[in-house]
C-alpha cells in the first residue's frame, strides 16, 4: 500500500557547504579594488612564481607602468633593485610555511625619503601544501618613522654596550695594575714584620708588642685584598685556572679560623662547630678554597662591628660538602640580596666598611669553577649565614 502525503522537507545543509553565490562572487573583485593596499596572487608553478591577480593599488604602490599580465614571473613583475629580495622572501613563505615580511626604505620603489615600502607575503595552502603567496603591498610615513626610531635604539644599544665594554676593559686593566702595585710592598711589609716578631733587629720594646698584631692584621688585609684583585682580573681574561688536588675542608678550615683570630677584636667570638669530627676531603684548588674560606669568614668579622659569636661549621648533605660562616652582625636588606654578589657593587648603607667589592663575586666564582656554590640569607640587625657547597671527593671503587 502506498501512501500519499506531504513530502518531507530536505535537510538543510550547513552554511559552509552552501555554493558561493553568483553575486558574491563577482563583487569580490571590487572589494579588493576599493581597498587602499595593493593586493597580489602568485601562483606556484615548479620552482617559480607566477602572478594570477592583483588590484589596482598594487600596481600603483610598486609604481608599475602596467598591472602584470596573468602568468607573468615573480622576476619580471618586480624591479631589479628587489627582485632577488622579494624571491627570497617567497621562497622563505615556502619553506617556513610563515608570512614573510620585506621592507624597503630607499631604490626605484620608493617615491619619496619619508616613505617606506613594504610586503608581507602569506602563504596559501591547498591539500596541506603551499600553492599560493599573497602579497599586501604598501606605503607609509608611520612605518619608516618606527623603523628610524628602531635603528637609533639599535645605535644607543650599540653604543651603550661599546661603552660598557670599554669601562669592563678598563676596569680588568686596574685590577691588573693595582694588584701588582700592592703585592711587592706587602710582600715587604710581612717580611719586615716577620724579622721584628722573631727579633732578628733586635729586642722589641715593650710598648710596641701589642702594635704588632695589628700591623700583622693589616698586612694580612692588604694581601688578601691583592689577590682578590689578581684572581679576578684572571677570572675576567678567561686565564684562571684550578689546580686541583684532594684538600682537607675540615684543616682548611681550622687554619682559615686561625688566620682570622688577626682581624677579629676582642668583642668577636670565633667558634667552629665541628659537626664531622673527621677528615673531609674535596678536590679542589688549595689557595682559592683558602681564599673563599678567607672571605667569608672575614666579611662575618667586619660586619660584625659590635661584636658577637662568628660560628662556622661543617656537615654533609647529598653528597656535598657544607660549610657555613654565620655572624651577629648588621645583616643585609632583602633589597640588596639581588646585589650581593655583582662584581665592584658595595651595598649603600655600609659603604664606611673597608672593601673592593670583589670579595663576594670572587667567592662565588670559584666556588662555581670547583663545581658547588654559595648562598646567603639574612634578616637586618640580626646577622647573616654564607653556605658554601662543594663536591665531595668521588669514592674509590
């Protein structure tokens, strides 16, 4: 049996299947006419480009004698001047799968010198390959006017960073001259001192013996504040190199203490908190873990000028060897933690304290080379902790 009824009605098919109209299809082609930047197709054809389409305002833009014909190559359709460019540039398209963008600031293109000219290129897939490159060509004041202020932030930039390299040179060049001014009268100033301690010159007044100690702190001082010139100037030239050996941290230690009882005033207290209670080997540098040792305990004695308990001690976390120098001094804002360890930066409110501004850069710096580093924290008017880490010694299988 058959049924008669009204007929069902067809689905209605989504609105990006739907055929373009007739009529939108023809005004497309003056849209494009009416808008201000040129507008141009190129079709790729083996290895070269070929135009298909383009506005009135591309031709006018390129400042063309004609609109290139259908078919017509990417090299005929652009002048000498930019031809090798603009293949580039669509080649570039091609390959990247990324718009491209050329400018062009003086040559045949460009009418007038407050003008710029430029083209971004887009790439045009079909079936997931680049078939097609459109172009948008156009002129404008406001594009060179940013490319100018582009190039002099470019200059100041370069500028700057001369300047900067030149006053770095400098400053590596004093290192160098000063640390080698200062070493030969300190070396003399020790062994001078040495002779008086000993009375090779004779027997030493009474009232000059507690002036001696003090000469021998000071002397200390100016040596250490030689070498801390001398190893950073080498950090600077790339010429420090470690010399490494296994080196007791735990002895280290105890003889870096030792040296420091010199610089402390009778107000410090020098404390190791010996958490180890035996020998803890490391392979490094002899001399420079002296110098970070050195360092840090001294910075504990002179931010510390009131005194108070300088604790340093030892211990073992994963592998690494732990050594911490922990004062009651004047400790450092959280402001100037960011500072601390930067090449000549001495931090403001502490500027009546004696000191280069290498110390800490230069502890730092060898801590890394040996394969550790070095962290600080702090709280204002309580004092300050300095941990330095370093590898321990590998393991004889």
């Amino acid at each position: 049996m058959i049924r008669v009824g009204p007929t069902p009605p067809t689905p209605e098919r989504p609105f990006s299947e739907r055929p373009a109209s007739p009529r939108a299809v023809e005004l497309l082609p003056r849209v494009l006419e009416a808008l201000p930047v040129g507008i141009g197709l190129f079709e790729l054809y083996h290895d070269d480009f070929r135009f298909r389409y383009g506005n009135r305002a591309f031709a006018r833009v390129l400042m063309l004698d004609r609109m290139p014909a259908d078919g017509e190559s990417v090299d005929d359709v652009f002048r000498r001047n930019d031809q090798d460019a603009i293949v580039e540039l669509f080649r570039l398209v091609r390959v990247s799968r990324e718009p491209q963008t050329y400018f062009a600031t003086e040559g045949v293109l460009v009418p007038a010198a407050n003008q710029i000219w430029n083209i971004d290129a887009y790439p045009v897939f079909t079936a997931g390959r680049v078939t097609y490159i459109m172009v948008l060509v156009e002129q404008a004041d406001e594009k060179l006017q940013a490319r100018q202020r582009e190039q002099l932030e470019a200059n100041r930039l370069r500028e700057k960073a001369d300047q900067l390299a030149s006053l770095e040179h400098a400053k590596s060049e004093f290192l160098r001259l000063a640390s080698h001014e200062l070493r030969a009268p300190a070396a003399m100033l020790g062994g001078y001192l040495s002779l008086i301690e000993d009375e090779s010159l004779g027997a030493i007044p009474e009232r000059l013996r507690p002036v001696l100690p003090l000469l021998r702190a000071k002397a200390a001082q100016i040596n250490l504040l030689a070498n801390e010139m001398v190893e950073a100037a080498r950090l600077e030239d790339g010429r420090l190199e470690l010399k490494r050996k296994r080196v007791d941290l735990r002895e280290l230690l105890r003889r870096s203490l030792k040296a420091a009882e010199s610089t402390a005033t009778p107000m410090h207290r020098l404390r190791f908190d010996d958490r180890i209670g035996h020998e803890l080997w490391v392979l490094g540098d002899p001399m420079r873990l002296e110098i970070v040792i050195g360092n840090l305990l001294d910075n504990a004695i002179k931010y510390s000028p009131q005194g108070g308990e300088v604790l340093a001690h030892l211990s073992v976390s994963d592998g690494l060897a732990m050594l911490s120098v922990r004062d009651e001094g004047i400790g450092i804002a959280a402001e100037d933690m960011s500072r601390l360890f930067v090449r000549f930066s001495r931090l403001a409110p502490y500027g009546d304290v004696p000191g280069t501004g290498l110390g800490l850069y230069l502890v730092r710096e060898l801590a890394r080379l040996h394969g550790g580093d070095i962290v600080a924290v702090s709280t204002p008017g309580k004092g300050s902790e300095f941990t330095l880490s370093l590898p321990l010694e590998p393991r004889k299988k």
